[in-house]
C-alpha cells in the first residue's frame, strides 16, 4: 500500500506562550465589560478579599482532600508535592 498523503501532512507550531495570552485576553474582554468585574479589577481591597476567600476555600478543600490519609501518608504525600514543586520552580528559573 502506497501512502499518497506523505508530501500533504502539515505541522503547524503553537506558541503556548502566545496562546494563553490570547486566551486571556478574550477572558478579561469577555468577563471585564460586566459592571460587578470592574468594580472588582479597579479597586484593590476587594481583589485582595476575592484572593484571600479563594485561597482559604481551596486550602480547605484540599485539608478535605486529605483528611482519610493516615498522618504518615500525609507526612510522606507533602514531602512529594513539596519536591516536585521545587522541581517545577527550579525550571522556571532556567
């Protein structure tokens, strides 16, 4: 059997640095026009509150998530995320 496709296959490259940044830009233009966003982006003290009550509900999520493991599956599951978060900083460096 003969591949006749072979010359017509095309590779096209994504750049995902720029393609998070349309993506956002589409987010913010289609989310910021909203009233209730910009009084939100605009004012400093309510995007500190927004932040701080989304880190707390995911922290405590997270506690959830965790709760049925024993103290040393925990203690050893920590010590894993800890070091592939290092892992993933130290290449952000590079």
């Amino acid at each position: 059997m003969v591949d006749t496709n072979k010359g017509q296959i095309k590779t096209t490259k994504v750049d995902p640095e720029k393609l998070a940044d349309k993506t956002a830009e589409k987010v913010v233009e289609l989310l910021g026009k909203s009233p209730p966003v910009r009084k939100i982006r605009n004012s400093q003290l309510l995007s500190l509150i927004l932040g701080a009550v989304g880190f707390a509900l995911f922290t405590i999520g997270v506690g959830k998530l965790f709760a049925d493991l024993s103290g040393w599956a925990s203690l050893s599951t920590g010590l894993v995320m800890m070091a592939v978060t290092g892992a993933l900083l130290k290449n952000l460096s590079r």
